[in-house]
C-alpha cells in the first residue's frame, strides 16, 4: 500500500464521525490530531472562563436587582422574602396581596432603569406617572446609590450606579 493510501486510511479511521456540512451544504469532515486537540482545549478553557465571568455578572446583576426590589418595598411597608421576590420577578409569577404587587412593581422599575438610560420625562410617560412622582421616584433611587444622575443639556440623565452593580449596597436606605 502506498503511502498515500495508507494515511488516507488512517485518516479515515481518526475522522469524527459527526455529519458536518460546509456552508454551501458539502459534507465536511476533519482529523483530530494532538495539535488540533491542543488548540480546541485552549479555546474551550477560555470561553468558559469568558463564559463563566459574564454569567457570574448577570447573576450578581439579577440577585441585586431582586434585593433591592425586595428591600425597598420592606422599607415601603411590605411582607416578602428573597424567594418570593424572585419568583415574581424572575419567574413571573402573580403577585397573591398588596405586599407580592409592591415588590413586583418594584422589581419592573429597577429592571427598566438596568436596562436603559433614564430621563424623567420617559420614566413619567412610560410608568403613566404625574412629574413629580417620577422625579421623586428617581431621587430616591439616587439617594440610595442605587442611580447616578447627570446632565444632559437641560435634561437629567439617570443610570445604574457601577458601585451598586458590584456591591448591590444601598447607600442611604431613606
């Protein structure tokens, strides 16, 4: 036998055995030589270290989010734990009482302002709030540390506190 032959045979008996298809629809198949397994491990242990610190920040993000909303609506008045909080707003549950509903409407608000920037009027127009009640709403959020608020031209400019994302502690609770 050649030596043609003979690496095309051992080829094909290391080729994986999984049916690959090119883009244009061509089968496809590789041999997985130490070489190739070497760089396959380095790019597996570094997306899942890659993978591993943005999931362990969106939870920490989550978990913050949960907090607060539970928390705040403690402070408002409310009855609720951690898990309940996160059954109504991860979960999506249905809020049972006036105590589930606070924590729920809670919950939607700090997931708008993590979700994008906020100006007064949006917030207002969004939440179908009168001025004040949202420019109230926000300044509380700011005075906890839970918002940093800047200027935009004429327009205040609200935002997640990076110090509330990496610590989700509240400044001042009043």
């Amino acid at each position: 036998m050649s030596f043609g032959r003979s690496w095309l045979a051992f080829a094909r008996r290391r080729r994986s055995f999984c049916r690959l298809r090119t883009q244009a629809g061509k089968p496809f198949w590789f041999v997985l030589t130490p070489k190739l397994q070497e760089y396959l491990h380095q790019v597996d242990s570094r997306g899942k270290d890659s993978l591993y610190s943005v999931v362990k920040e969106e939870t920490q993000a989550e978990q913050a989010l949960i907090e607060e909303a539970m928390f705040s609506s403690v402070i408002e008045g409310a009855f609720s734990t951690i898990a309940r909080a996160r059954e109504l707003i991860v979960e999506g549950k249905k809020p049972r009482d006036t105590s589930d509903q606070m924590v729920l409407n809670n919950g939607r608000v700090m997931r708008y302002v993590l979700e994008q920037r906020e100006v007064i009027a949006k917030y207002q127009r969004d939440f179908k709030v009168v001025y004040e009640t949202a420019r109230r709403d926000l300044a509380q959020l700011e005075a906890r540390g839970i918002l940093t608020k800047s200027k935009e031209g004429r327009r205040f400019i609200y935002t997640l506190s990076p110090a509330f994302l990496t610590t989700g502690v509240q400044s001042n609770p009043h």
